[in-house]
C-alpha cells in the first residue's frame, strides 16, 4: 500500500511537471521573455520544480574519453557479464596498446544502498587513468521479475565471487560503503578454497566492517528498533505498472528520505542556492549544483532479503567483526587472507560510517604480513570525500593505485 501510495502522488506530480515545463517553453519562446529580470524569478521556479524530482531511472556514466599517459583515449561501456540483479561493466579504452603498458584489472564493488552504481562515476573516471576498470552494475529491484527468485546479503557476496571470477587471475577488488563486508566475506570465502581468481589486493572504503566502533546515526537508527519493526513499517510490494510487480522490497525513495533527513539543512541551503544562480543567471553554480542532484535524486529499489539481512547481519548483530557470520553453511573466516593485499580507507569527518570502522579489517586479518597492510584516514574529508572530488583525486586515489601496483 505504502508503495502504491507514492506512486500515485508521484503520478499527480509527473502530469503538474509537464504544466510547468509547457509554461516554462512558451516563456522561453516568446523573445526570452523567461531571462527578463522580471520573469526570471518566475523561470528559475518552474526549473526546480520540473527538474529535482526523484528518478527511477539510471543515469548515463558519461564517461566517453579518458587521459592515459598524456593521450586521450576513448572509453566504451561493454557488459561483461549478466544476472537477472546485475551486470558487469566493463569500462573498455579503445586504441590504447595495452600490450606495452598493461593495466590491472579492477572490480569496483558499488554498493546497493539506494542509489545506482554511476554515483562512482569518479571513481572510475580516475582509476581508468591507470587500470582496466570494471563495475558492479545493479538493477533497480522494481524492474527484476518475481520468477527470477530472492536475492539476500549471501548473493551478493556469490556476485562478487562470480564476477572476480569472470576477470580471471590476478585482478583486484575496491569496495565503497556497504559493501566493505560482503567483499571481505568473498576474498575470505575465496581464500579458504585456493580459487584461481584470488583478487591480489582488496582495498576497503568507508564501509561498517564493524559498525560498534564509533556508532553514527546511520548506525543508531539501523540498532534502534527489532528486525520485525524494519520488515512491518518499511518492506513494501512493487506496484503493478512495474515489471518486478508484487516483489518485496525496501524502496529507494525511502532510502533518499532517511538520507536527506540526516543533512537536512545542508539540503534546503543547496536548493535556495540553485534557485538564486537561477535568478541571478549564474549558469556555471547552478548547472554543479542541479547535476549533483540528478544524479542523487536518481534511485534504485533494494530487494527485503537484502536490505533486512543486512540491517540484521552487519548493523544489529555485527557478525563479521564477531567471527560469526556464515556463507552457504560456513564460517567466514578472513585469517584465511594470506596473499591479498589490504587497504582500508576512511575519512575524518564521515557521518555515515564512523572512524574505526572500515580499519576494523586490519585486526581481522591476522596472517597477512605488515608490509601487506595499510590504512589511510583522510584528513577534512566526509564520506563522499574518499571516493568523489578533490581529495579522492589528489590524496585518496595516489594511496590507491600504489597498493594496486605493488600487489601486481
């Protein structure tokens, strides 16, 4: 009912949006009469009430061309490999002679959290400088058939098994965020069975290995109330109209809701932004600002097994940092870990994911020798600063790719 609900409104919303954009057109067709002082208060209105809507669809990666080694090469998406709940895209850079300069491979592990994996859109713009780059593309849960089954927390980690495994020997493995876990679980799981495709570093960014340390509100909230409350009040069925009609799942524009509340202010200040360059003809500040959040208000629906697994598993019992979670009827065991390469990453100010956390993973990996280990805590940063913008760029990115290269 919850889901149908929104639907509904946002359908009433959707036919008020088209209005709006028609007035908005007829304004800018009569002689600029949008861009008049006048008027223009009357246009920058119409702007954001047509364009901020919350988005179902996946954005485009853009990322057409690439500087490798002071050349431009161009960069094509191709999918790797396919399941009914994710791709893998390969992020293939056509012309250059990879032959006299090979590049690692990398499996960018996106996490399923809300938002689409182009939320790493530069990420993987700057790892492509120096790596063969590869994504964890998931699927919006609402476009995912019931016939295709459940999908819980211990398929995700089989994913990222699959996926290594498909990039073949001496690849390596970047997770962001929620996926910290199952990416640990699977270089354990892999570990333990000697398989060929062991990734030869794993590199963890600001992701609850154990949420105990240092808990955020992100981490209260997920421990504030049982299992059942989080299955009653927020799993919901996908509406009809959708292909994935009748599958449970925790919908994406609650997710956004949760997120945006955690930072409310900081929210509304950006939209007054926006609507003042708007007015004032600031072309450049409010094109930053409106593709922030075409990109952010872009959200994906998360399947209940998983979303209620983890809550359960990472956030309310913990049990990696435990040594009690199981995979398929096994203990994971990360002392397992012998010959991959580690590096936790987390930044000072991260109100998602407290400081300790991600460096948790250290401890958990007993038999790897020290020269095989680091941490790196980035100073001023939050937690989009580890894997988005400047600091990931100029400081974060430079610690990344010397671990990728000594592993190799």
């Amino acid at each position: 009912m919850m889901y149908a609900l929104y639907q509904y409104q946002s359908d009433l919303l959707e036919l008020q949006r088209g209005a709006t954009g028609l007035l908005s057109r007829l304004m800018a067709m009569a002689g600029g009469l949008k861009d008049s002082p006048l008027l223009r208060p009357v246009g920058a209105g119409c702007e954001l009430f047509t364009r901020l809507r919350v988005s179902h669809t996946q954005p485009p990666f853009g990322i057409e061309r690439v500087s490798v080694d002071g050349r431009e090469v161009p960069v094509t998406e191709v999918q790797a490999l396919a399941t009914p709940f994710a791709s893998l895209l390969h992020f293939r850079k056509d012309g250059q002679p990879l032959a006299d300069r090979p590049m690692p491979k990398v499996l960018v592990v996106a996490p399923m959290s809300g938002h689409f994996a182009t939320l790493l859109r530069d990420t993987v713009r700057v790892l492509l400088r120096d790596h063969d780059v590869y994504i964890t593309n998931w699927r919006n849960a609402r476009d995912v058939r019931r016939s295709a089954g459940p999908f819980g927390f211990e398929d995700y980690v089989d994913h990222v098994i699959r996926f290594l495994d498909a990039m073949g020997p001496r690849s390596h493995v970047l997770a962001v965020c929620q996926p910290c876990v199952q990416v640990l679980a699977a270089v354990a799981v892999m570990a333990e069975d000697r398989h060929p495709a062991l990734p030869r570093s794993m590199t963890l960014m600001a992701g609850p290995v154990d949420p105990r340390s240092n808990p955020t509100g992100v981490n209260r909230l997920a421990t504030a109330q049982t299992l059942a409350w989080f299955e009653r009040r927020l799993i919901s069925s996908v509406p009809w109209m959708h292909r994935g009609a009748g599958r449970r799942v925790y919908p994406g524009f609650m997710q956004l809701g949760a997120f945006m509340s955690m930072n409310l202010a900081k929210h509304e200040k950006a939209y007054r932004d926006l609507y003042r360059h708007l007015v004032n003809g600031e072309t450049e500040k409010a094109a930053a600002i409106r593709s922030f959040y075409e990109e952010y208000l872009a959200v994906l629906d998360l399947p209940a097994e998983f979303y209620l697994e983890t809550i359960d598993r990472v956030f309310q019992r913990a049990l990696l940092a435990k040594g009690e979670l199981m995979h398929r009827g096994r203990r994971v065991d990360p002392a397992k870990i012998r010959r991959t390469a580690l590096l936790t990453v987390e930044a000072e100010r991260d109100d998602i994911c407290g400081f300790g956390q991600t460096a948790a993973a250290q401890d958990l990996c007993p038999n790897l020798p020290p020269y095989m280990k680091r941490h790196h805590m980035q100073p001023g940063a939050g937690h989009y600063g580890v894997f988005s913008g400047r600091r990931w760029e100029t400081q974060v990115y430079p610690v990344v790719r010397n671990l990728i290269l000594a592993a190799s």
